[in-house]
C-alpha cells in the first residue's frame, strides 16, 4: 500500500491536540493496515522517526434512510508517538 492509501487524514480533535504536548498524533487510517503500514507510512510522509503505534478499531454509527436502518462500516485510528526531537506540524 501507498503511504497516502494508509493515512487518511489528521485527527484535530480537542483531546488528540492536547496529547501533541507528548509528542502522539492521531490519523484517520485504512481498516486493513497495519501497525508496521502505518509506521512506514507516517515516517515516509512526515519525515519523523516513529517510537510507537497504537490502533484502535471504531464501530461506526447506524445510520437511518428512507427505507431503513443501514450499518456503518468499521474505522480504525491510530495514535502514533513519534521522536522526542521530532516534530509533526498538522495546524
């Protein structure tokens, strides 16, 4: 997989900004990648070396049509921990 087919985007979310202070970034990453995709993929784009990886995998909200409920797939995010002395500029 390409690095811009594993992350998605950038989570800007109260919470994942305060953990920018501990050097963590959260992404919006593809459901089947893996930790060492994501790995790859974060240091291939962003240029920081990275320490850790952690996912987690979200149900999606039901979601209601005309005719019915219709389920939402599952997503996947991921909390990455980069370098002390690297830096990740997302704002």
């Amino acid at each position: 997989m390409l690095p811009t087919e594993v992350i998605h985007k950038p989570l800007v979310t109260e919470k994942a900004t305060a953990a920018t202070d501990a050097n963590r970034y959260s992404f919006s990453v593809d459901r089947r990648a893996t930790k060492t995709d994501i790995k790859k993929a974060v240091e291939a784009l962003y240029k920081v070396r990275v320490v850790g990886v952690a996912t987690i995998n979200r149900k999606a909200r039901n979601r209601s049509y005309r005719y019915g409920m219709i389920e939402g797939k599952t997503t996947k995010r991921a909390i990455v921990r980069v370098h002390a002395d690297d830096k990740i500029e997302l704002f």
